[in-house]
C-alpha cells in the first residue's frame, strides 16, 4: 500500500510510471513511423531534391536514410560546375562535392536533375542543352566518386504553348520528334566520355500518356519502344488522380526500364504516400523492367512527414 511510503519513495513511483509511459509512447511513434517508410519487396526508391544551394547537406542526408531511399535526383545548377561552367561558383561546386560524400558513406545514390526548360526541345536550343550536359559531365571528371549514378533530364514538351494551344496532333509530334532528337543527340554525346568515365546512367521525365497516344496513332516517337533507345531509364509521371496508378505505367513497364514517378501532394499524408508505394511495388515486383518508384519532390514529403508526427503527438489525438 502506498500510505507505507516515504514521500521519496512516491515520488520516485510516479517518476517511474512517467518513464515507463513516455518509453511506450516512443515506441508506439516508432512503430508508426518504420510501419509508413517500410518497404515491401520491390525496386528502389527514389526521390526529387530541389533548393540544393539552401539544404543542410547532412541533414538531408540523414532524412533520406529514415525514409530508406536509394536514390536522390537532384536538381543541379551545372552552369554553376567548377571546372568548365560560364558562372563556376566555387562554393556551390565544394557543397555537391560534400554532398556526394555523405551520400557515398550511407550508401546513398545521387542522379542530377537538369534541363528543366520545355525549350530544350526546340533544335536552336539542342546546343545550349548539350553545353550543360558537357558541364555535368566534366564536373565528374574533376571530382569522380562512386555515388554519382547519372542524371536525368526534365525536359517535358508537352508544357509548351505550342502544345497546349494546338488543335491536334500533328504539331504535337513534330514538337516531340525534335525532344527525342535531342535525347538522341545527349546519348551520343555521353558516349565521348565513355572511356573517361564509369557508366552514368541517363534517363528522362515523360508522362504517363505519351505511349498512351503512341499506342492511337497520334505521337508515334513518344513510344517507349521509342524512347528506351536513347534512354536507360524512363520516369513516368503518374500524376493522374483519375487512373488507377498502376494503370498508367504498366504499358512502359512492359516495354522499358522504367521509374514510376508519385506526386506527393495527391496524397492527404505521409503514410498514404508510402502506401502509394507498396502498392507500385505489390503489382510490379516480378517486372524485370521496375526499377523502382520515385516520389516528387522532397520539400512535400517531409511537410507529410512532419504533419503526421504531430498528429501521433499532440494533445487529444486519436493516435497516442
């Protein structure tokens, strides 16, 4: 009986008691947090980085390493590469140096992200596309490391108003025929490094519906049988909120390497992101060409994941 007790000894009980509750409070957010960043049996993960010049290198890092990704696409100012870029910033080329370092000690892969201007598919702008290529590319020569895997262009065609503005699709595949020229011509000049650099995978941002049309007839060279000629990798847009996921990239999946790409704001919180990601790897697992699933874009993912921390924690939740 506690009237036994010294008022020591009740104060040391109820000290206990608190202890003992906020260890199976940890446990419980634990759970929940390793439960939403499981993975099941599948390809990587990958994932979308932007503001590189404002992130604490380790820090990001180190989330990364939580969530359990593989891979990091990182979207990369390659004019500003030390040692050929016009605008070379020495620091900002020592930060991406520091960057690949962290990310080689955890066992973390780093793409860049470039070419982020429908533009690029114009030919008048193939060269000036292919200097920033050339940028990236003599970077690698100058700081070579392991976790450098390749880089991934973000071209998107179909943004420009050309594209929107047109009544049907003849201008459409002109516009997507001069994109795979340009994708064809940075394949060839990726080769020209080939015995100066270990392989670096090349891939690019396509929608979901590209081999959707290809397959009707109206934009033959946005086929993935098309476009995995140039590309070692194609990143689907799954973006559709009114296809079933899985729909919209099962045709390039049977064709192509392929990296189904999820939009994080589509989904009301973090652990539904994640559930969007058991589920690409539930129905491709056994697809020889799933390489993985990608999740854009970094910064909305860990609002997701900070919201839903703080829904397990604050004061009346249903989840304590």
């Amino acid at each position: 009986m506690d009237v036994h007790l010294t008022d020591q000894q009740k104060a040391n009980k109820f000290r206990f008691v608190d202890q003992v509750k906020n260890f199976l409070f940890l446990i419980m957010i634990s759970f929940f947090l390793s439960y939403s960043g499981c993975r099941n049996f599948g390809g990587e993960r990958f994932i979308q980085l932007y503001g590189f010049d404002r992130i604490n290198n380790q820090t990001v890092l180190d989330q990364l390493v939580e969530w359990k990704i593989d891979n990091v696409i990182v979207f990369i100012a390659t004019r500003e590469l030390l040692p050929n870029g016009p605008v070379a910033d020495k620091r900002y080329t020592a930060k991406l140096v520091d960057f690949l370092a962290g990310a080689d000690s955890r066992g973390t892969k780093v793409f860049a992200l470039m070419l982020d201007d429908p533009e690029f598919s114009y030919r008048s702008r193939h060269s000036e596309a292919l200097d920033r290529v050339r940028y990236f590319l003599d970077f690698c020569l100058e700081y070579p490391g392991p976790a450098l895997a390749g880089f991934v262009v973000d071209v998107e065609p179909h943004i420009l108003p050309e594209w929107k503005e047109s009544d049907g699709w003849d201008i459409r595949e002109e516009i997507m025929q001069k994109y795979v020229e340009l994708l064809a011509k940075i394949n060839i000049f990726i080769k020209t490094y080939a015995d100066r650099l270990p392989p670096l995978k090349f891939g690019a941002y396509i929608d979901y519906w590209y081999n959707d049309e290809a397959v009707k007839g109206r934009l033959p060279s946005g086929a993935a049988r098309n476009l995995r000629r140039y590309l070692d990798a194609l990143f689907v847009m799954a973006y559709s909120t009114k296809v079933d996921l899985c729909n919209q990239v099962a045709d390039e999946i049977a064709l192509a390497d392929t990296v189904p790409t999820i939009h994080a704001a589509n989904f009301d919180d973090y652990s539904k992101s994640m559930a969007a990601i058991d589920k690409l790897n539930n129905c491709f697992q056994n697809k020889k060409h799933y390489l993985g699933s990608n999740v854009f874009d970094y910064a909305r993912l860990l609002d997701k994941y900070r919201n839903s921390f703080w829904e397990i924690v604050k004061p009346g939740s249903k989840k304590q």
